[in-house]
C-alpha cells in the first residue's frame, strides 16, 4: 500500500501495507543532485516571501479543474462506489464511469479488447494465493535453529503453484546482492548461486557508508529495494533469498513486514506461473540473523561492514536452510482504464499520466458502524485529476504527439495494474516520452513548495522547475531518501522499464495558513482518515492546491507532446542504461 505523498511530508512516522512503505517527515529543500544535473536551488527565506503568481487565465483554469476535482471525488468517494475495489461492484462502477467520462470529453479508447478491437479496458489477470508455512529450519556443525513465522520471519513465493520449498539449501552471505555495473559493484562475482539461498542486507552500500560518490548516497536507489533483491537472486540462478530485517535501513520496523506477508498475497497471474523466481523469498529479524551468523562463527555486524566495500567477496555460511509452503490459489480479473487523445503529427509518440482507481473496499470486520472504505483522498483525488486534465487538454490544440490517461487498478495490492501495463503498454515504452503520475493529493489548499519523490532523478524536474516559478512555487526535496519512496508508487512500473517518470506534489508550506498548519492537518488525516473508513470526501476541501499541481502536470506534459524533446534520466541513474539501450527506436 502507498502511504500518500502529501501526508508522508507533514512530520510523521507510520508504517503499513503490503508494499511496504513507511511515511516519512516534512521537506527540505531541493539540493542539486549532482553539480551536472542543472537543477536550480532556490533560497528558502526567498521563496516564503513569494506570492502566487497566476495569470487571469491560469487563474480560471486552475478555479475550472478544482470545480472538476469536487465533482468527479464526490462520486467516486461516495457510499455507493462501495471503496473502489478490485474485482467487486465497486470495480464495475467506477471503471465505467471513468470510461464513459473520458467518452464524453471526446478522448478515445486507449487500449484493445481480446479481438483487437478499440477498448476503455485493459484487462490485468490477478493471482491471490493464501500461503502456509512451516518453521524456517536452520541446521549447522552441532546447531540447529528454528525460526517461527511472524515473530522471527515471513515466507512466501511468487511461484504459482500449490506448494514450494527448500530442502536442506546452503546459504551464502551476498552482503547487499547487488549486480550494478555502473558502480563496478558485483555481490555474487565468481559464485554459482545453484542449489544456494542468499542472505542479504536490504538498502546499499551508499546508505551504509553515507558516501555520495557511491551509489546515490545517503538516498535509496532501487538497488537496495527488498524487490530487486529477490529479483536479482532469481536471475543469479538462487533457490531462495532471505533479507535481514534492519528498521532504519527498510525504513520501516519488523510489524510491517510481518503484516505484509502473513496475509493473502496478490501477484499478477503469470503464463510461466513465476517459475523462473526463487522458490522462497523470505526475511529474517535482526535478532535471528545475529544467532545465525553466531552459531556459524561469525560476527554479524563485522560482516555487515565488510559488505559495505568495494571489493566484498560472498561468504558461505555453512548452514542450510529448510522450509515448506502450501499454496491455495485463487484468480481474478481487473481493468485498467485507458483513455487518448491522439496527436496530430507524432501520434505513436505518447505522453502518460497515471493515477490509481482502486482503493481497499468493504470490510465488514472493521470496528464501528461504517465498513467502506472510501478513500476520498487516496487515491480519488488523483483519478478524478486524470478526468480534469482530461478536460482541459481537449479545450486546447490537438498536441503533435499523444496524450495518454491511465487510471490504474491493484496499486494498494503492489503497484500491479502499473506493472501489468508496464509488462503489455498500449504504445511502445521506446515511444513513451516520459510520464507523470498522480497519487493522493492536496485537499489543504495551495502550497508555495512542491515535493519531487526521488529528487535528482531526471531532466523532467528541470522542466518542472521553470513552469512551478511561473506559479510563484519552488522545488523541494523529500527529507528522508532514504526510505525509497520513489520505488512506492505507480510511476515506478514504468521507471522501471526506462520511461523518465516524475512524481510530484504540494509541499507543507501552506500559503494561507502556513506549515504549521498544515503539518497538523497532516497529522490528523493520517491518524484518523488514512486507510480507515473515515477517508471521505469533504465538501470544504480546498483543491486549488491540487488544481495548481494539475496544471502544472498538463502543461509540463504538452510542452513535451508539442515538441520533438526527448527527456532522460540524469547520468547514473539505475534506468538511465535501459532508456539509452532503446534510442535507436526514437531517431
């Protein structure tokens, strides 16, 4: 689940959901990343002393969109739509509003139904698998321990099948389990990972060393994300891969994790039923890592130091590992919901806007008389931005390239409905030429900072910087990078495929009221509303705050889709080889 943007920035600290994303504090702001990237800073002191400074015409824009905002969140947060969640009525009823919405603005369908015909809907096939498990057993020289599940470790597959296992599996110490040739940095360098499991340490050595010239520094690149970690052990060959649980490196403390995975976990129905995954993915608290590496004579925390150099060789620990899974597989059906306007010149060239419709529906075990959960601000407000912008585009110009609007399901299950259109885009990525995605905004009023999640990611925020001092605004950073919350939404589906993704919203520098302020209504969403049946729709919000970020989303989108620009991620970024590797398709 994703914590929502805004509220993750208002000083607070809270954990949840099946994405494991923790929320963070307020903002700084914006270093440049690097002294290359070109990104201004602007003087704080400065910027609190600005005014808003919209035009007569951006002014009635941004009153038009915000009237749009009220209208479209007032239905798609209301009882009726039952919480918005997959595969229920409240699916049916609110992808066919978005459908018939972008039907009457003029848009038209953005994807293919199953005979090639144009459709609103792309089809996104879903596994949920209820997991049960044995105790993970490890055995040594004269030791044998045995690690329980929620209180000392979860595990789980990706595989598709009724059961799967490890049987007596050697771990070996990989330290971070990181392949990442622009870093000259191999983890399994020299090492047959067959018949193996890796023990791994979550974040990177960037983190661990707080060295800027390593990795990105002190900030999560995806490297250090506990998904590539499972990924990259896959691809190395690994029965399983277990991560060690550290609460400031993941971000988050051992009950997220442990709430995360003792549940019924939602995946993508795959043809190769996940095959090619490692059999168990697991995590391990701290405390039995330290008995692990005890008994097999070695010292954790020494191991941990050696794994954050250059040059670390993996270790094998001679210990095995066991542990039994039985799986009862369910399948289900989602939509995605894809609208376009066609460009008139470069129409396979398409600018994306993403937000997520889905939300966690009815529960009937929830304490109180209200069971809906009906997740106004997340993500209703970002859904009913598509539709606004939507509406806007289609009073202008036709662009020379296209628009494209898609409105996401599954995100609170795993970001899947993004990675499931990742996986089958409906044009080519090569021609995506960036994206901008939009998930639980403002609903507090206009802000004079706009928060970037992953600062000092790509040429976008370049462009972002010049239309956000058009409105009076500047760029702020999120304060704890750290904690990875670029890799947490919808947007990263396609970062991850190479597309130059931008993720962005209203800081906490409140222009009416001020942070304080607005750190304290932050605090009282997040307590009372965030997940919970009480966030609901409020005829009093003040959405100019998120008008004004829409605008600037649309018009940053149709400066690219009325030119022949071509943003990429900065130099050392982690996609920037993927999006170089498809540039011929772009010439």
């Amino acid at each position: 689940m994703q914590i929502p943007t805004l509220w993750r920035r208002l000083g607070l600290a809270i954990a949840v959901g099946s994405a494991l994303t923790a929320c963070g504090k307020g903002t700084t702001e914006a270093a440049k990343p690097h002294a290359d990237h070109g990104a201004a800073h602007t003087d704080h002191q400065q910027a609190t002393d600005t005014k808003l400074s919209l035009s007569e015409a951006e002014q009635a824009q941004v009153d038009a969109i915000a009237a749009d905002l009220h209208k479209h969140i007032a239905i798609l947060a209301s009882d009726k739509f039952e919480g918005r969640a997959p595969a229920t009525k409240g699916e049916e009823l609110t992808v066919n509003y978005l459908a018939d919405q972008f039907k009457a603005l003029g848009l038209e369908p953005g994807a293919m139904d199953a005979a090639g015909k144009p459709s609103w809907f792309q089809q996104v096939p879903i596994v949920e698998m209820e997991i049960e498990t044995t105790p993970l057993t490890f055995k040594g020289d004269g030791f044998e321990q045995l690690l329980q599940p929620i209180d000392d470790m979860v595990a789980f597959t990706q595989r598709q099948t009724a059961g799967s296992s490890l049987e007596s599996s050697e771990l070996v110490f990989v330290g971070y389990g990181i392949v990442a040739p622009e870093n000259n940095w191999n983890d399994y360098a020299g090492l047959d990972m067959k018949g193996k499991t890796a023990v791994i340490l979550v974040n990177d050595p960037g983190y661990a060393t707080k060295d800027e010239a390593l990795f990105n520094g002190n900030a999560m690149t995806y490297y250090g994300r506990w998904s590539y970690k499972f990924e990259e052990a896959a691809r190395q060959g690994a029965d399983g891969a277990i991560i060690i649980h550290e609460t400031g490196a993941a971000g988050y403390p051992w009950e997220v994790v442990s709430g995360s995975w003792s549940g019924a976990q939602v995946s993508l129905e795959a043809e190769n039923k996940n095959a090619d995954r490692v059999a168990i993915e697991a995590w391990m608290t701290n405390q039995a890592a330290n008995a692990l590496f005890r008994s097999a004579g070695l010292d954790l925390q020494k191991e941990m130091d050696a794994a954050k150099t250059q040059g670390f060789k993996p270790k094998a620990l001679g210990v095995t590992a066991s542990v039994e899974l039985k799986n009862s597989l369910q399948k289900s059906n989602s939509r995605n919901v894809v609208a376009k306007l066609p460009g008139n010149k470069h129409p396979d060239e398409v600018v994306v806007y993403t937000a997520h419709w889905d939300h966690l529906g009815v529960n009937k075990n929830a304490e109180g008389e209200d069971q809906i959960f009906n997740g106004a601000v997340d993500n209703a407000t970002g859904t009913a931005g598509l539709l606004a912008m939507a509406a806007e585009a289609v009073k202008l110009d036709r662009p020379e390239r296209s628009l494209l609007f898609v409105a996401v399901t599954a995100e609170e299950s795993g970001l899947l409905g993004s990675k499931y259109y990742a996986e089958k885009p409906v044009a080519p990525l090569e021609k995506t030429v960036a994206g901008i995605n939009f998930d639980a905004m403002n609903v507090l009023g206009p802000t004079r900072d706009i928060t970037v999640i992953g600062y000092g990611s790509s040429e976008l925020e370049q462009l972002l910087e010049v239309s956000a001092k058009g409105q009076g605004r500047y760029l702020a950073a999120e304060e704890h990078p750290e904690r990875g919350y670029f890799y947490r939404s919808d947007h990263f589906s396609l970062a991850k495929k190479g597309v130059p993704m931008l993720y962005f919203d209203s800081g906490t520098d409140d222009f009416e009221h001020g942070r304080e302020w607005a750190q304290a209504k932050g605090a009282e969403y997040v307590s009372q509303h965030y997940h919970k049946p009480g966030d609901e729709y409020d005829p009093s919000w003040n959405l100019k705050g998120s008008a004004m970020d829409l605008q600037l989303g649309l018009k940053l989108g149709l400066q690219l889709a009325n030119s022949r620009d071509w943003p990429n991620w900065y130099e050392g970024n982690e996609f920037r080889a993927i999006r170089d590797a498809s540039s011929e398709a772009r010439k």
